[in-house]
C-alpha cells in the first residue's frame, strides 16, 4: 500500500467526471489499498479517487471515529438512489482543500447503491455522518466540490485564497 499525493485546489483535475469502473482488477483493488492508506493518513473519513488523479468512481469511507474500530467501505460507482426532503447542516471539511471548513446543507437521509470489491451491488440506507460522507464523495465524482454549496463570496475567497497558495509554492519549488 502506497501514500499517495492528495490533488488540492485549484486543481482542475478536481472537476473531472470520472468514470465507471468496468470491472474488478488487481488495479482496482490496489487503488482502494491506496486510497485507505491516504484516507488514513490524511487523516479524513473519506476519499474519492479523483482525490488522488485518477478519474474513477472509486471512493473510500470509514465514518468509525476509532483506530481501534476502524470500519473500511470501498464503494465502486456509487449512486445516490433516493434522499430525503429533510436537511441537515453538517461542518464539512475536505482532504483537497486542508484546513478550511463550512456548514453545508444537504439531505438528512439517503439510499445508495455500489458495488463492493466481490462484484456484488449493495444497496444501503445512511443518516447523520455516513450520509453527509457519500454525499460529499459522489459529488467528488460528479466534478463537485463542497464549496460549490457556499454562497459566491465564501466560494470566490476560499477559491482564490488556494489559487495565491498554489502561486507561493510554484515560486519556492
């Protein structure tokens, strides 16, 4: 299992819509290694593989708390099958862009569907932390960023406050 380099923004790469995966290989198994391990020691509760530049609709979650507990989901091409019309606010962070966090709005409750690395499509019912995760990783995969859900000015101070990081470090590299 390998570390790998998390994609921060403004990277336009984190506005890919990344593609299904078709099957089941030793890549896709070991892209998920990967992503746990990055997950991990990030430290977040999820990853989607775009995260790390690459366009699939692979995601990794572990809403545990614990590291003595730790509970691992590897969801390929996830959807969202049906959500609730009660909102909830959730503080959301995300690994691509450290250290800054809102309070996002979305559905309470969701119904989604993946498949797992044995082939076989899961269909599960999330609230409160878990629901708020695959949310925010399916739009991850659908090229959307949590900020997406700001008003214009948080998104457009946030947005250049990264792209005047990005410009700093391209100098000191």
């Amino acid at each position: 299992m390998t570390i790998r380099p998390l994609v921060i923004l403004p990277d336009s790469q984190l506005r890919l819509i990344s593609k299904p995966v078709a099957s089941i290989t030793d890549e896709i198994r070991a892209l998920a290694d990967d992503m746990l391990e990055t997950m991990y020691d990030a430290p977040g509760v999820g990853l989607a593989a775009i995260q790390i530049g690459v366009p699939l609709r692979v995601v990794t979650m572990d809403v545990s708390r614990s590291e003595d507990e730790r509970q691992p989901i590897v969801l390929l091409n996830p959807e969202i099958v049906s959500s609730s019309e009660e909102k909830s606010v959730y503080e959301e962070g995300c690994l691509s862009i450290p250290e800054y966090y809102e309070e996002v709005e979305r559905p309470t409750r969701v119904r989604f569907r993946y498949m797992n690395l044995k082939g076989e499509i899961v269909e599960q019912d999330a609230d409160g932390l878990l629901a708020t995760c695959i949310q925010h990783e399916i739009d991850h995969l659908n090229g959307v960023l949590f900020i997406d859900y700001l008003s214009k000015l948080k998104r457009d101070r946030v947005v250049t406050k990264f792209k005047k990081a990005a410009k700093r470090e391209e100098k000191t590299a």
